[in-house]
C-alpha cells in the first residue's frame, strides 16, 4: 500500500477569466485544500405497493464546493488577491483549474469563484480562503 503526503500535491488556478493555467496562482500559497467530493446522489424510484424504498443511482455527478486556503499577499502579481479577488476582478468567465494528487493523478477542468475571504486573527499572519464552484467537463486522469 502506497503512502502519500502533502508535498505530492499540487494546485493551480488561472489568472483570468478564460486564460491558460501556466500563469495561475501556484501552490507556494495554498497550505489546506478541503477534501475533493464526488457525488452521484441516487434518485428514489419507490412504485406504489411496495413496502421498502428504492432507487436508481444519478444520472449526474456532482462535487461539492472546493476550498482553498493559504496566506494572503496583495502584492505579488502571482499572489491569491490578484487572482482570486473577484471583488474587483471581473470573473465573467469560468476559470481553469488542475488539483494534482500524489503520482501524477490529477483532477481539472472549469471553475467558478464563489467566495472569496480575507482573514484576520490578532498573533497570526493574515490569511485568504476561495470557494470553488465546479461545471462542465471534469477530467480526472491517472497517468
């Protein structure tokens, strides 16, 4: 059984609305990225006369909502403010994303933002967290 860690992982975000992932946001930044989700949610199929539930699994996948979280800087062209403050960027396009796991197992495709938050506690360096929204296409590959 193969045993893997956090200097395996690997995330990146584009810089723009529709842009290319070679000028995203790197992982320097990020230091907790929530757990990846899938769900297929079963529908219930229950005909009448029956005594005991049933159901056909979903047709649609669904993730939910991933979170990242790291170390603020509202200087670095590269940094979290610059790229995921939608505050004051545009975001009228999805962005691309690609979480990579250990070995080269990746998952990408579209995303939206759909929170961003600056954080604040007294003794501690300022922080940053971005919800990401998932849509479309999303390829997970195992190389």
């Amino acid at each position: 059984m193969a045993k893997h860690g956090s200097n395996e992982v690997a995330f990146e975000i584009d810089v723009t609305d529709a842009g290319a992932l070679s000028s995203g946001l790197g992982t320097n930044y990020i230091t907790k990225i929530s757990d990846y989700v899938v769900n297929r949610e079963a529908v219930e199929s229950t005909p009448f006369g029956v005594t005991d539930e049933q159901y056909l699994i979903g047709i649609i996948r669904k993730r939910e909502p991933l979170t990242i979280e790291g170390w603020y800087d509202d200087t670095a062209t590269q940094g979290p403010d610059e790229i995921l403050n939608i505050g004051r960027k545009t975001h009228a396009a999805t962005r691309t994303f690609l979480l990579t796991f250990a070995t080269g197992k990746t998952v990408g495709g579209e995303c939206w933002i759909e929170k961003y938050t600056r954080t604040m506690n007294i003794g501690d360096y300022h922080g940053f967290s971005a919800q990401l929204r998932m849509t479309g296409t999303i390829t997970e590959a195992f190389s």
